[in-house]
C-alpha cells in the first residue's frame, strides 16, 4: 500500500486500491458538505483516472464541471493528497460516464484506468434506468439528462405551487396511484413546471425498486418519431418507448398542430395507462385550454389529476430568494432580497437570473451585495421591468388620488396641497421606476436632482412619522404596482 501511494501513476495502482481511495474522498466530501448538497453537486462524479501527478474527475455538463471546480475544486484536491501524497492537482472535466457511473450512493465508479471512459452521457442514463437495453433504442435513452438542481429538496413551496407540488410529491412516493394518473401539471413560463418534473424522476429513479424513467420534451418525442418514420425502425420506437415505467412529457404544447406525432403519442398514452404505468405531463395551458390538441387526447390528459403553478406571489418570491441565496453561500441583505421580489415579478427564472447575476458580480469584484450594487448591476432587467410602471402613470394616479391637476406636478407652485402630493410622486418614481434622480426631476417641470433627493427623504421622514400618511403612500403604490 505505501509503495503504490508513492507510484501516482496509473500502471503502479490497481484499479482497486484507486476504487478504494475515490470511495473515501468522495465518502469524506459528503460527510463534509451533507447530503443535500452533495447529492446536488458532486453525486455525479466519477473518476476517469490518474495522470502523472494529476487526478481527472468527470461531470456529465459544463455548468456542473465549473461549479465542481470553483466550489469544491481546492478540497478535492486536498483530499486526494491526504489519499494519495503523490495526485498534486485535480482537473475537473467534462466527460462521459462509465456505464453504471453514480449509480446510486454506494456504488462509486472508477474506470481504473487513465483510458476516457467508454459510451456518452446517454449509455450512462441509460445504465441509471436498469442498464436494459433492446434491439436499436435503449431505453435509457429515451431519457434527456436531469439536471441535478432541480429536486423536491431545492423546490421552495408557498401557496401558488402548493397543489402541483403536493401531487407531484404523491406521484413520486406512489407512482401509478388511481385518480393522479396522468398527473398533468400546467402554469405560465419559468414558474417551475420543469424543475417539479425533474424533482418526480429523480424521486422514482433514486427509490426502491429501480424503476425505469423515460423524461424528455415534447419536441425531443417528435423528433424520435420522425427518424424512427425515417428509418423505419416505428416498432423499436413503440416497443422501447412502451417498456418505460413512467413517461414524463415536458412542454407537451409543442404538439399543437402536428397531427402525426399527436396520434402516435396518445397510442403510446393509452398503451401505457392501460398497463398501469405512470405518465407526468407539463403544459403552459390546461388540457381544455390546449386548443389544437385532439379532443380524445386532451379528454384523456384530464382525467387524472389536473394541478396548476400560479403566478408568484410576493412572499414566495422572498422565500426564493432566501433561498437560493442561502444555498449559494452568499449573504444578501434583506433590503435587496426585498428590493428584488419587488421588482421582478415576471417569474421565477428572471428572479434567480438576476440574484445570480449579483453573486456573479459580488464574487468577481470581492464586494458585498449591497442595494446600490443591486441597482447598478441589474440597470438593464429593472429597466425592462419598468415599461410597466411609467413616471406619466404615477403623476396620474397621485394627481387623482389628492384631487390636484396633473399639470401641477410640473407646475412651479409651492403650496402644501400641491407640493406634498408631487413629493410623494417623485419618491414613487425612484422607488418604482429606475430612472435616475436628474432624469425623474426633469420629468416632473424641469427640478434639479437635489430637488427630487431631497423630495425623497422628506418622504421618507414622514412615512416613519406617520403611520396613516405611510399607509396613503403604500397605498398608491400597490395599485400603481397591480
Ligand atoms: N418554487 C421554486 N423553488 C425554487 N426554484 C424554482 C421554483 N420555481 C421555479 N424555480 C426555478 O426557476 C427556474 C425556471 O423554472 P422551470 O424551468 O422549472 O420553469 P418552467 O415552468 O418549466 O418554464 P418553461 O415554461 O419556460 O418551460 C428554474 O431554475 C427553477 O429551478
């Protein structure tokens, strides 16, 4: 043993002896990091082989190559030094998995050899799902990768998802249970259809029973039609595809209108209800509202459980936000947590952009997170955001509200009655919209920026002095916001 920790190359080392120091990194790492983050992060490892004085680690996609590398890059390697005195650097790559790579968390893969690994990304899916494999298709294949984010763990529930993401947990606890099958989950772009989707297969493919999960868009499904019609292979499709457990169709929209694929699809449907597998479908509509579809098939995708995702709320836009901070190990004051679930309401993908585009910033320059920095960094998404909300459209509103002319938001008239109301104007302005203090006092008659700063504290003052006035402005600034 001591010999060969002093060799570091591959022809001194038996792929044993390296199996067993990989299996205690990697068994030491997830003692470190938990298992929630390790599953998340660095389940999917595997160790291609060793290299001079250079240990090479494989991940199956970029995004999680360079999160390996920057978060856990250094303690790798440490690790590996503590095992092997002579690995000096660890290279994370992207690369192709051994067949049976990660499968579950006791078997730890090694190819013992410093030879890549043999067969794609899709070989070591299709060795995840049961390694089975018939004539032209293998069956894991039918399965696009699952991205190792999305999980029931990383999935924040408030009221607008709590029904999908309660029947979608049903579903993976029992699958083919009578009354969720089909589970048919539907709601608007980027409020996190796709992520429950992932969260149900990891679920059933990690549980007992290793049951064989088939996960792929709509678009990926036309596509394997059209070459098994091409290749005349229509009955490989039909029989690999039909010897799925469970069938999640993701975006089943896309087949609006392509009449072929649909009439193939509610064959493989029915085939597979009737044999009491699960199928999981997401959609941007409901099943009745997906015009375009055949009526039997949407008829079907009704008739089991039928859940909708709505528009995020305030609340759980902040608890996103948390959380998701809280997992990139990045504190963000509560002002710009609040700053943001304020202003990006469009959904959830645009939210966690925006937060990651700070992290991203914070972390280059070694800055904090700060709400200046939030506002800087983020110029052009709040702009976007902003067409909803004009400067013309509050100086209405407020007009309307205090019973003053619009006219006199850019008049020169100090009277209180006047000027309060166009204070309040302004200081929404700089709250709800991102233009600059010059640009928000040109608009209201030509002021100076210190016109409007000052415009601003005062408000400020009196909202903290006056619960009612307080209350006024809060007021007005919901509905300007609705
Ligand atoms: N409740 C949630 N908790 C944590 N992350 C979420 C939640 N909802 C959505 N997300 C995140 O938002 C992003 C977009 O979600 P997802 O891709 O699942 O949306 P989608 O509804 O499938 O969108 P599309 O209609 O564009 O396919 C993902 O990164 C996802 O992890």
């Amino acid at each position: 043993m001591a010999m060969e920790k002093q060799a570091g190359t591959d022809s001194a080392r038996s792929a044993a002896s390296l199996q067993e120091s990989w299996a205690r990194i990697r068994g030491r790492l997830r003692d470190e990091v938990g298992e929630v983050e390790y599953r998340t992060w660095l389940r999917q490892m595997t160790l291609a082989g060793i290299e001079g004085d250079e240990a090479i680690v494989h991940l199956p996609t970029r995004f999680l190559r360079d999160w390996v590398r920057s978060h856990y890059g250094d303690r790798l390697r440490a690790l590996w030094q503590q095992e092997v005195p002579a690995v000096r650097r660890v290279d994370v790559r992207v690369g192709p998995q051994p067949r049976g790579a990660a499968a579950s968390d006791g078997e730890e893969a090694v190819n013992g050899a410093s030879a890549p690994a043999q067969g794609g990304l899709a070989e070591s899916l299709s060795a995840r799902n049961g390694g089975a494999r018939s004539a032209g298709e293998g069956r894991g294949e039918w399965s696009a990768p699952l991205d190792p984010r999305f999980t029931f763990d990383t999935f924040v529930v408030g009221k607008p998802n709590e029904f999908a993401h309660a029947c979608a947990r049903r579903v993976a606890e029992k699958p083919a249970l009578p009354g969720f099958n089909p589970l048919f989950l539907y709601g608007g772009v980027g409020l996190g259809k796709t992520h429950l989707m992932h969260a149900v297969a990891w679920a059933i493919r990690d549980g007992e029973g290793g049951r064989n999960v088939a996960y792929m868009s709509a678009e990926k499904f036309m596509y394997r039609f059209i070459a098994a019609l091409r290749t005349q292979s229509t009955m490989e499709f039909k029989e690999s595809l039909r010897s799925v457990d469970v069938l999640m169709v993701d975006d089943l929209q896309f087949l609006i209108g392509k009449d072929n694929t649909q009439e193939e699809f509610f064959h493989t449907f029915n085939a597979l209800i009737d044999a009491g597998k699960q199928i999981v479908i997401s959609a941007d509509k409901s099943p009745s509202d997906l015009n375009g579809l055949e009526d039997r098939l949407r008829t079907r995708l009704g008739c089991g459980m039928v859940a909708d995702i709505h528009a995020t709320t305030y609340e759980l836009r902040l608890s996103i936000l948390q959380a998701k901070a809280t997992a990139a190990g990045v504190a963000v004051p509560k002002n710009v947590v609040e700053f943001l679930a304020h202003k990006i309401t469009s959904n959830v993908r645009e939210l966690e952009g925006a937060l990651n585009r700070l992290i991203a910033h914070a972390n280059l320059f070694g800055r904090a997170v700060t709400l200046e920095s939030a506002q800087e960094v983020l110029h052009d998404l709040l702009r976007a955001h902003d067409r909803r909300v004009t400067i013309e459209e509050i100086q209405r509103k407020v007009a309307e509200h205090y019973n003053i002319r619009l006219t006199d938001m850019s008049s020169a008239r100090r009277a209180r009655n006047v000027a309060r109301p166009r204070q309040v104007a302004m200081y929404l302005a700089k709250q709800l919209t991102s233009r600059s203090l010059p640009e928000i006092g040109r608009r209201f008659g030509n002021r100076d920026h210190t016109t409007v700063m000052h415009a601003v504290s005062r408000i400020s003052e009196l909202m903290q002095a006056d619960a009612a006035f307080a209350e006024d402005v809060e007021l007005l600034r919901r509905m300007l916001e609705s």
